[in-house]
C-alpha cells in the first residue's frame, strides 16, 4: 500500500461525495434535492391551479373581498377599478410575475449575506407559512407576499447546489440537471390533480393546506 492509499482524505471529505454514484450512477444528494425541488414545484403549482378560481369565485365577491386586508389599497392604487375576475387576473399575473424576478434578488443575498444552505432553509419556511396563511381570508395578501419571498430565497439556491455535487468537467453533469428536472416535470403534473381535486371537492383551503405540508416535508428532508 502505497503512502496516498494509506492517507485519509481529511482536508476535501466532499471529494468523496462528489464520487458517490449511489443515485442512478449520481451522487446520492442528486436524489435528495430533487425531492426536496419536487415538493417546492408541488407547492408552487398547487398554488397556481387553484389561486384563479379561488378569488373568482370564493374570495373577490361581494361580501368577503372587504375583510381582505390592504384590499382596498390595492383596488385603489394598484388596479384601480377592477372587481372580480379582471382583479383576479391582474393579481394573478402580478403574482406570477414576482415568482420569476425574485429568484435572482435571492441568489444575490444568498451570495453576498446568508449562503446558500441558509437562504433555501429561509425560503423553505416562508413558503410554508405563506401557503398556511391562505387558512385565513383576510390575510390573503400576505400569504401571496410571502410566497414571492420564499420561492425568491428558495428557487435558484437549490439548483445551484445541484452543480456543486459534481467535480470541475464531469460529463455527468449535464444528465443530473435532467434527472432534476424529470421531479419537477412529476410535481407540474401531480400538484393538480391533488390539490386541484382537493379544493374543487372538498374546499379551497384543503388544497392549500396540502400544499403547505407537501413544502413542509420537502423542508424537512433537506435539513
């Protein structure tokens, strides 16, 4: 046995997990997080199936839309004029929007302040108490706020985290960003049929509540 053979790697221990090939010849931390972005993805087009129709028919009616707090602010400064289903639209589309600008506000603070483990963890919960907070009409808003922020500190933080599983100019690379993808692919078309029949059939907050324990599992299996 030759001097290297005998010396335990004690100075780059990641080496030895970037050499894993436990998960369909990746490492295994390949199929964790993709997992845990499947659970998020879950959560997120929960949301987006069931968050039209919602306001449409249930929350933006006469009767319920004014206990919605910082409704009537919204009505006044940011659509003004709008009621119903053009309101709906209008938030809707707002909403959808800030989901894909803040991704990059989150890599930024993740860099520069938190890192990455952190700002994921952070988002993680967020999204989570957005998706419980939608249990309660009047803070309607707020859960959508904190939906953007969480998927804003959570989104680009876990796939970067993909790339770092993989040693500088390994050809399995690219193939793990496919396998990733193939969860997110599974949770686009699983989340409504789930939670979409659970909020058509049983009620609307059953179906953000199961959208909120999927996020909390995804949560947990990442720490």
């Amino acid at each position: 046995m030759t001097a290297p053979e005998a010396t335990p790697n004690l100075d780059f221990p990641e080496e030895a997990a970037r050499d894993d090939r436990a998960f369909l010849g990746h490492p295994k931390g390949l199929g964790l997080l993709g997992l845990v972005e499947g659970c998020e993805r879950f959560s997120y087009y929960s949301m987006q199936t069931l968050l039209t129709l919602y306001m449409v028919k249930y929350l933006l009616v006469p009767g319920r839309q004014e206990g919605v707090i910082g409704l009537d602010w919204v009505t006044t400064h940011v659509f003004p004029g709008l009621s119903g289903q053009p309101l709906a639209s209008e938030i809707f589309g707002l909403y959808t929007a800030l989901v894909y600008l803040t991704p990059i506000l989150g890599g930024i603070l993740a860099d520069l302040l938190l890192g990455r483990r952190a700002a994921l963890i952070a988002g993680g919960v967020v999204m989570s108490l957005g998706h419980f907070l939608m249990a309660f009409e009047s803070a309607f808003l707020l859960a959508l706020i904190s939906l953007v922020v969480g998927v804003g500190l959570f989104k680009g933080n876990i796939a970067s985290q993909v790339g770092e599983l993989y040693k500088q100019g390994d050809i399995r690379r690219a193939m793990a960003f496919q396998i990733f993808y193939i969860f997110i692919n599974v949770s686009v078309i699983v989340a409504p049929l789930i939670s979409g029949t659970l909020g058509e059939k049983v009620g609307w907050h059953w179906g953000f509540g199961c959208a909120g324990v999927v996020m909390v599992l995804g949560l947990l299996l990442y720490i």
